[in-house]
C-alpha cells in the first residue's frame, strides 16, 4: 500500500508543507469530493470545477502508487479554483455529518475506483481527511514531507491551531 503527499506548495520539497495519506483513502476522498464539486454556469462562476473534477477523476481511479496526482497545487494557483476546493470540502462534510458511522463497502465499491473494498469504513477516517484539507488550505498544516506525524484517514487527527 502506498501513500503520497499532500502539500499546496511549489515543489521544494525541503520546505513543502503538507501531509502523508495512504493512496486508497485519498483516491477514494477525492473521488468523492469530485462529485461536490459547484457546478458551472453560463454567469462565468465555478469554471475552475471542470478542469478540478477531471484531476481528481483521473488522480482516484486506482492506477497510481505513491504519487496520487491530486492537482491541489495547481486548483489552489487561483482565488477561484481555491473557493471552488473550499465549497466541494464543506459540502462533503456537511454530507459526511449525516451519514451512518460506517459506510458500506458494497456502496464503495460502486463509485468506480480500482480495487475493492471488502470492510465497511469508519466516516470519522473521512472526515480527518476533510480536516486536513481544511487546515492545509487554511494554511495552519506546518508539517513538511520528513514528517509522518499525520496521516488523516489512518491515524486519527488532531485539528491544527
């Protein structure tokens, strides 16, 4: 199983800011962030979402290890691409909220991801991950790739301040 990280950053990696995930949970986050995505429309607002939705498409299909292309860097280049991360992460939460305490591998496994799940996965491992995001966009994640103090989705996280 591999894991990749996730940073904002601009590819120094000595001082990249970010933090580890296993590969399976943030394709499947991002597969499921894909589908909260604003849509656009004809005023010109969201068009940032169809070039964001297509990367994460792609980055959760399965076909990656160790390097999950999630495109955050370049979404986040933008004050709309980044407004545009910040609805989709706020709206799977919100949705996330109200989902049962474990989600069914059988529903899972119909999202169109590589590979299978066989467990039902605890949602609280989602929403650390949404956390993270959070804190990341929010610029209060400080640990940098040396780090393997937070993996959300794996070891419970703890909110930044």
């Amino acid at each position: 199983m591999g894991t990749s990280f996730v940073t904002l950053a601009n590819g120094d990696e000595e001082c990249d800011v970010g933090f580890w995930i296993q590969d399976a949970m943030l394709e499947l986050w991002l597969r499921l962030l894909s589908l909260h995505l604003p849509e656009p429309n004809t005023n010109g607002e969201n068009q940032a979402t169809l070039a964001i939705r297509n990367q994460w498409l792609l980055a959760s299909r399965g076909y990656f290890l160790g390097c999950i292309p999630h495109g955050l860097e370049e979404a986040c280049a933008t004050h709309e691409g980044r407004n545009v991360i910040r609805i989709a992460i706020d709206s799977l939460m919100s949705q996330l909220c109200q989902a049962p305490a474990a989600l069914d591998a059988n529903v899972l496994n119909l999202l169109g991801i590589e590979g299978r799940y066989s467990e039902p996965l605890e949602k609280r491992c989602l929403e650390d991950i949404g956390y993270a995001f959070i804190d990341l966009l929010e610029g209060r994640v400080v640990q940098t790739a040396a780090s393997v103090e937070i993996i959300p989705g794996s070891i419970p996280y703890k909110r930044q301040s």
